[in-house]
C-alpha cells in the first residue's frame, strides 16, 4: 500500500513532547505545521524503503563483521580481531551479497540517496557518531559532519535528494537539524525545549 499522499513531503520523527511520553509527529520541512501523527504506519513504510535504492535492484543493511587489527609492543607485531558492524548491499533478484564498508569501525542507520547515486550512514570511525556518504560504485566516502563530541545520526534524504535531515545532540538534547546534501549549511529545524530524534522525510 502506498504511503498517504498527506504525509508526502513532510519530515515525520519521534518526540518526547507528549507530556514526557514518545510520541510520533510530522513537521513541514520549514519547521512549521507540526502536527501529532496517530498512526505510525507510513513512518515504518517510510524507513523500510529507505532502505531500498530508488529502482528497488539493491538493498542497503548492517551486519557484524571483523576487522584485523594490528599492533607493535616493544618491536613485536601482534594482530588481532575486531568486532564491527559493516554495511552491505544485497542485489535483487538473484541475492548477491556486496560488502561496502569495512575497517574497524561501527557503521549504521544507512539510506539511498533519491537519485541512487549515494547511501548516507552513520561511522564511529573519527571515535563519535557522524555522518557520511559513500558511492556504492566507486566506494568514494565523505564525511558531513564533524563535531568533536556530539552524536549525529540517523539520516534521511529530501524526495529532491537535495537535503539531508539528521538528529542531533550538538545543542544538549536531541534536535532535528537539516544540511545539504555535501553537508554545509547545517541549521536546526526548529527551535524547541523537547527531545526530538529518528526523522524520516516522507518521498
């Protein structure tokens, strides 16, 4: 079933601001119209085929993995095994398996860019959560963010594959910020006392 055509271009996230319970909520992307959303079946729509490239040949999904890593104590060579979480993509319809990223790293919270060109993830690999891109072809990364300590997580594409909306801890709270898509330009969506988080806008 297709997802209400209402919810269409609208960036839907969860909230704390139901008296302190969680609760979903849709917002236009200019941070106005939020409205409380009652039914979170086109929200987990949504995430499902965000998972999905645009012409449903490929789909995008963390499994755990090792990576090698070594070390020198006093001259002598030691490797070791590390556990991470990697990113891959699998083909339809005939399955095959393709590793994306690896290194000793966790990567998570994968998208497909509108155009299928990028999937936009999550890396602890500078020692916090930010957000980076990566060309499932040439394997080519960039990185979006890059605050020192806070967390940014959590990606989702504009239908025009332009922007990039995330959450953030950077303001002492969970805030949904948005950036372009080469991630300048990062602003807050809306200025707010409550926790928002996990956005997904709706193509």
């Amino acid at each position: 079933a297709a997802i209400p055509e209402i919810l269409r271009g609208k960036i839907l996230f969860m909230s704390d601001r139901l008296n302190g319970k969680e609760g979903l909520f849709a917002v236009n992307p200019d941070g106005s119209g939020l409205a409380l959303v009652t039914d979170g079946w086109g929200y987990l729509q949504a995430r499902e085929m965000a998972e999905y490239s645009p012409d449903r040949d490929f789909r995008v999904f963390v499994r755990p993995g090792q990576a090698e890593l070594s070390s020198s104590v006093k001259g002598v060579e030691t490797k070791s095994l590390m556990a991470n979480m990697e990113l891959w993509t699998q083909r339809f319809p005939d399955g095959g398996l393709k590793v994306l990223t690896t290194g000793p790293r966790i990567t998570y919270d994968p998208v497909w860019s509108p155009d299928g060109v990028h999937v936009a993830f999550v890396s602890q690999e500078s020692g916090n959560d930010d957000i980076y891109t990566i060309n499932p072809n040439t394997r080519d990364e960039k990185r979006l963010t890059n605050n020192g300590w806070p967390s940014d997580k959590h990606p989702s594409y504009s239908p025009d594959g332009q922007q990039i909306v995330f959450w953030t801890n950077r303001d002492g709270r969970r805030s949904l910020y948005i950036m372009n898509a080469d991630g300048s330009n990062q602003r807050p969506l809306m200025n707010s006392p409550y926790n928002d988080w996990d956005p997904i806008w709706i193509k």
